[in-house]
C-alpha cells in the first residue's frame, strides 16, 4: 500500500476503544491540513450502528457516522481497546468482510487487530497488535505473524499498536503524502522530538540486561520451544549453566528455571482468561506434559488451580468469535 495515496480515512471506534490511540491519529492529520493550508485529509469517526461509543475512559468522540452509512474511504482503522472480544459482534465482522470483498483497505489501531482476525482478514498477513494483548491473540490465530513492531503495512492492511504509537503511523503517511519537511512540523507542533519508524520494536515488559541475558530472556519467551532446559539455553548463548545462573540471580533475582516457569504459567493464565481454549489444550500449549503437572506448578504460583481460574473469569462471547473466525469473507 502506498501511505502516500491516503486521503481519506474512517475510525471505527468499537466499544470501550483506546482513546489515546485513536485521537493521536486524528490530531496528526488535523494539524497536517492546518500547516499545509489545504484539505489534505479527510476523516470520519465510525460507529456500528451511528451512536457514539464510549471510549475505555468513558469518554465519547462525535460527531460519529453509522458503519454502514460510510463513503468509501481510502483506509478504514478498526479501533480497539479493553474487553475487544465483547466489542466484535457478528455485525462488525460483517461490515468489514463487506468492506474487504469491495478493495477498501482496512487495518487497526491497539486492539482492533482482533475484530479483522475474527473476521479472517489478517490470514497470511503480517500484524502489529500492543504487546500486552499479543500473548492470547497469537495462541488464537497460529496463520498471522505478528511482528512486535510499533505498526506494519502489508499490501492492503495496515496495522499499528496502540498508546501514541499512531503518532507515528500518521506522521509516516504525512511524510509520504506531503514530504518530510512537513511531517517534521506537524512532530514538532506536537513535541515529538523523534518520528519512529514503524519496524522499531515496541517496548514490551522485559527488563534492561546485558546481551546474552537478553538473548537466553527471547528464548524462553518464544513459546514453540517450551519446555527447554536451563543447560540447553547457556549452550544457544555461549555460556555455561552456572554463568547463566549468576546472569539471572544478579539481575532477575531468581533461577532460569523459576523464571522459565513463571513465563509459561503467566502465559497460560492469559490464556485461561482471554481465550476459550480447553484448560487441557492450555497445558500443553504452555510446556506441560500432563495436566496433573500442568495443575499442580498453577496452584503452586497462583493458589489455585487452572479449573477454579477459568469458572471465576468466564470468556464471554468468544463462542462467536470462533465462530465468526471459522469462515471466510
């Protein structure tokens, strides 16, 4: 997709959305027509069904046009925020299979990413989604690659975390659209002392660590190796058991194995939380033979066990988005 050909652009703000992603992206375009001095973009705050949608402060954008009421627009961004799943009804996943069999390009801010992978919108695709949602969206949807960076354009799709990161979608299709200069004075009217680019990693919760603790920390991070020994990591990263172990206790203040552990069952508390996924299927995806070790290292870190976890915190409406994810536009 050429950023560089967008004029038009509708919000679709879902129920409970990120404010401060979506008015980022607003203000940028706002201010992009002021100190050009001329319409160079146009934009539209969407709705379902026409009525403004309360952000996740309570806060409500207007005025808002109806989802099906809508111009064609050169991009529409699926705005996302808390509680998504409860916010992706059959009707939105309608609306942009619609729009998608019609060449709209379409794409997502925080994490609307979800409404167009429930609508198999992003299969095949790379994809930008916050880092805190990545964990149960990708256990989710195994046929999208999801990236870790700030936003990504692939052919028709654009997707951008969330926070201020829009800032810096924005301001790459202002750059594209109406030159550098330009975009540095929109940055600048907002101070934004630096423009990101969008393959820069967003910052996730790790911790500052010397390379190869950093290299041993990807590696016990990336669930298709689960369950890997302590021995086998110090080997990947040049180091031996014991030197890895001083790494972890000097800046992690614990063993590899407690804080291996602790990584696949945070994992899996996600996903007991976030997803409808079996608590046995959970297990396993998390590194566990059986789910009797499963149960027994969960009671262990959180006094409980994975059963009670998922009948105190039921999954609402994830029924119908496996449903809405089994077909395709």
């Amino acid at each position: 997709m050429d950023l560089g050909s967008l004029h038009s652009l509708a919000f679709l703000t879902l129920p409970r959305y990120s404010m401060i992603a979506c008015v980022n992206g607003i203000e940028v375009l706002r201010m992009a027509n002021r100190l050009s001095g001329r319409d160079a973009y146009a934009w539209d705050v969407v709705t379902p069904d026409g009525a403004p949608a309360p952000a996740s402060n309570g806060l409500t954008l207007q005025p808002t046009v109806a989802l099906s009421a809508i111009a064609r627009p050169d991009l529409l961004l699926a705005c996302g925020g808390v509680d998504v799943r409860e916010s992706v009804d059959g009707r939105v996943i309608a609306a942009l299979r619609r729009l998608a069999r019609e060449g709209v390009p379409l794409g997502s801010l925080c994490t609307g990413a979800f409404a167009l992978a429930s609508a198999g919108l992003l299969r095949g695709r790379r994809c930008a989604i916050h880092w805190e949602n990545l964990t149960a969206i990708e256990e989710e949807f195994r046929e999208i690659e999801f990236t870790g960076e700030l936003f990504t354009v692939d052919r028709d799709r654009v997707t951008c975390t969330g926070g201020i990161a829009p800032t810096s979608l924005m301001l790459a299709m202002v750059e594209a659209r109406l030159g550098a200069a330009l975009a540095a004075e929109v940055a600048a009217q907002f101070l934004v002392e630096r423009v990101r680019a969008g393959s820069e990693r967003q910052r996730s919760a790790g911790v500052a660590a010397p390379e190869k603790l950093e290299a041993a920390l990807r590696m016990m991070r990336d669930p298709d190796a689960w369950p890997l020994q302590a021995a086998a990591i110090a080997r990947s990263v040049g180091l031996s058991a014991r030197q890895l172990e001083r790494l972890f206790r000097r800046h992690l203040g614990q063993t590899p194995a407690a804080y291996a552990s602790g990584i696949r069952l945070d994992r899996a508390r996600t996903l007991l939380r976030e997803t409808a996924m079996p608590v046995t299927a959970i297990g396993a995806a998390c590194g566990y033979a059986t789910p009797s070790r499963f149960s027994a290292a969960y009671r262990g870190r959180f006094g409980l066990p994975p059963n009670h976890e998922r009948r105190s915190r039921p999954v609402q409406g994830a029924h119908d988005a496996r449903e809405s994810h089994a077909h395709q536009p």
